[in-house]
C-alpha cells in the first residue's frame, strides 16, 4: 500500500481533505496515462476532459490557470503543458509501496 502524504499532516483530516488527496492523485495518475498513451483513445479523451470539472480543482486558480490549459493541449496532441504539471506537482508515491 503506498504511503500517502496525509500520514504527515498534523491532526484530525477531514473528509474533504481525502477526497482532495484522492482526486489529485487519480487526475496526476490519468496525465500520466496521457502521456505515456501518445495517441488518445475515447474513455481517455472523456475522463480528462472532465478533470478540471472534479470538486478538488472545480473553480480554483489551478483549474484555471493551469490544469484546464493543460488538458485542453493535451486533447490537441500537445503534451508539453501537461508534463509540466507533472513534472512539478505529481509525486510518484508507487515508490513506497
């Protein structure tokens, strides 16, 4: 079982604290697919497409500024936006298993 980040926060975490926890790490897990799938197929296509709708980044300036731009170059066979978000905030916690 991989040794996720909460196990170091200090304190009682709330249940939407998991659920951020769990959805950051399920949107870094599909932009790793994308990349590593070169061409998309259609449940790819559909399930990026609705990252930046899920409630962890649904109206916050990383949706905006970032996760959207990101996937919409993604689904326009531009991949640089997208390893860059991963790059900089996809923690590869497989590691740890």
């Amino acid at each position: 079982m991989a040794d996720y980040p909460w196990t170091g926060i200090p304190g009682a975490l709330s249940g939407a604290d998991v659920r951020d926890l769990v959805q950051y790490r399920a949107a870094c897990d599909w932009f790793r697919h994308v990349l590593a799938q070169g061409e998309l197929d259609e449940e790819t296509r559909a399930v990026i497409s609705q990252i930046p709708n899920w409630q962890t980044f649904r109206g916050s300036p990383f949706e905006a500024e970032i996760v959207r731009p990101a996937i919409q170059s993604a689904l326009a066979g531009d991949t640089k936006a997208l390893q860059a978000v991963v790059d900089r905030g996809c923690v590869d916690l497989r590691a740890n298993t």
